[in-house]
C-alpha cells in the first residue's frame, strides 16, 4: 500500500506513519518541514495555510491519504481537490466533538451533528472545524471513499497536548496526589498507536463512512490508570481519592486541570467516555491494557528529558501544585 501522511511527525500523525512502515507500506509525509518524519519515509515538504503550499503534492499516486487537520476545513479541501484523482481513499481524522452537544449516553455514529459548520469556512472553534473536514473529505472523495475517523481521548506515546504526560509528571513528583474519584469512574480513549493500526486496516478493508473510535467505555478506569501512573513512576506517589463534590467546590476545572477526569454522572461523563464504539470494533479496534498505554507514554517520556511537547494550540493541562495541597488538606477521602 501506498501512504501519503498529511503531516507524520507528530503523535496521531507520526504514529500513522510508523504503523504504516512496520507494515511495510511505501509511506510518504507532508510536512512542513519543522520536525523529521520517522525514518523510512519520504519527506514532501510544504505548509498548507501558505499560497502554493501544496505544490510538492502536484504529483505521485497513493492508495490512501490520512489527515489530521483541524483548523479551516477549505485546507482540507483545497488538498482533497488536488488528490482526489490520483488517492484512492481519504481517512480524516475527525473528533467526537462533531456530535450536537449534548450526545447522550451511548450515542452512535448516526447521532445529531453540530450545525453551521462548512467545507468552505475558514477557521472558527474546534468542533466547526473539524466537522468541515469531515464535509470537505466527503464532498471530493464521496461517501464511498472516504472514512471519518470520530476519535475521542487520544493516548500514547509522543502525546502533545499533556493530559497523560503531566498525570506521570506529577506522579513521578511523588507525595500526596488528588486522585478525582470515584475509583470506578469508567473512562473511554484510545492509545495512539492502536488507532493508527485501525486507521491502516481501515484502508486496506476499504471502509468508508464515520467511525466512532475509542475503546468501549470502562475499558479502564481512574483507579486503573492512575494505578499504573504510579507504578510505572517508581511508586512515590500517594493517591489521595477525593470525591467529586469537593473538587467541583474547589472550583478545579475537570478535564483541563485535572486532565481525563469529569464528574461522574454528567453531561461531559456521557459526551467523554460513553460513546457507542460497536462499529469500530466489528472492523477490527483492538484496544490494548492501559497498563501498556502508560508505560510507553513513560518509556517516551523519559527518553526525551522529562518533558513533553505541547501544541501552542490547545490549553495547558495540569493542576497547580498550592491548589492541589489546599484541596487536599480540606477534603474528605472517595
């Protein structure tokens, strides 16, 4: 098979593309040149947000293009454009951001989409400019070619946005940690790397159409994951379980501050981590241990200094370290 990566050299990109090499595809990255694609690729450089910034695609073939994009969806479409008569399928990866908010518990991929969004805008928030990817890759490949990839936490190594590096961080840190309860909150995400080999399957099995891809909910739990945070740190760290009343009363921001977490029993719980991800499964989802997903986040981490990448485009996540002790110091154990 034949890979053009629209990016590739950083973590949902990047994981693509070193999947795709382990397979032994003939794998292409676009890039803008910034940071190396893993080795084994070829490098097209270009910046899709420049004029004539696709002119190293004017030419080649592939099987199929992944992309990632989720800015202005008329660079979707401006890139679709160009492919559409030399790619045989295009897989956007989109987000569960798409769905009208609020989705309820358990919701599929048939459930109501947010409204106003356009193949021809230009950048406006997140959830808009993801859904007009999605129409832009549908409006030049056709339902029959393209496949939407609705992810929802993405995990693993090379993560840029800090949810599961700053939880190890913090760990590592050791001492008394708020742990958000309860315990058996079940959580739902997916580790990068088994979604870049569902991504790949989906190419070679010729999917098309949207594909809610996560785990199935509870596939671990908080007391799971930050089990393992602190196992795999050495074992410094001490959970503290605090119940959810006393965190929200704190006036702690959940999914931000306290990255993955959400109360229990809400909106955000439901539209988070209780998707319907049946469809994706049947095709060939194959979720590993969370275990696993924590202890190559830390492998990683570890092997570039401690310190993670972060995208200039997305929120700081984390808990500053005088909110977290006063919490600690007025709450009551989950």
């Amino acid at each position: 098979m034949r890979l053009l990566m629209l990016g590739g050299t950083e973590f949902a990109g990047r994981a693509v593309v070193e999947a795709a090499l382990g397979r032994g595809w003939d794998v292409t990255a676009f890039h803008r040149g910034r940071r190396e694609a893993p080795p084994g690729a070829r490098s097209l450089l270009g910046d899709r947000t420049a004029p004539g910034g696709l002119a190293a695609l004017a030419e080649g073939e592939w099987d199929v293009v992944v992309d990632t994009w989720s800015a202005a969806p008329t660079a979707v479409r401006d890139t679709a454009r160009l492919l559409r008569g030399r790619a045989g399928r295009y897989v956007y990866v989109s987000s569960c951001s798409v769905y009208a908010w609020s989705p309820p518990a358990g919701y599929g991929e048939d459930a109501p989409l947010v409204e106003g969004a356009s193949a021809e805008a230009g950048q406006t928030d997140y959830t808009r400019d993801k859904r007009g990817g999605e129409l832009a890759a549908v409006e030049v490949f056709g339902a029959d070619r393209s496949v939407l990839v609705r992810a929802g936490l993405i995990l693993g190594p090379h993560e840029n946005v800090g949810r599961l590096p700053w939880w190890l961080t913090r760990m590592a840190r050791g001492g008394p940690v708020l742990a958000p309860g309860p315990r058996d909150l079940p959580l739902q995400y997916v580790d990068v790397r088994d979604l870049a080999e569902w991504i790949l399957g989906a190419a070679e099995q010729g999917l098309s159409g949207p594909y809610n891809l996560m785990s199935p909910s509870g596939h671990a739990t908080m007391e799971t994951l930050l089990d393992a945070c602190a196992r795999v740190t050495g074992g410094a760290a001490e959970l503290r379980w605090t119940e959810p009343e006393v965190i929200l009363a704190a006036g702690i921001e959940p999914w931000i501050q306290l990255p993955v977490w959400v109360p229990p029993d809400s909106d955000m719980h439901d539209a988070l981590h209780s998707a319907d991800v049946s469809r994706a499964l049947a095709t060939g989802l194959r979720c590993r241990p969370v275990e696993e997903t924590v202890a190559g986040t830390w492998s990683w981490l570890r092997g570039i200094g401690g310190v993670a990448p972060q995208r200039s485009d997305r929120t700081r996540k984390g808990l500053d370290p005088e909110v977290e002790a006063k919490v600690l110091a007025a709450g009551t154990g989950a």
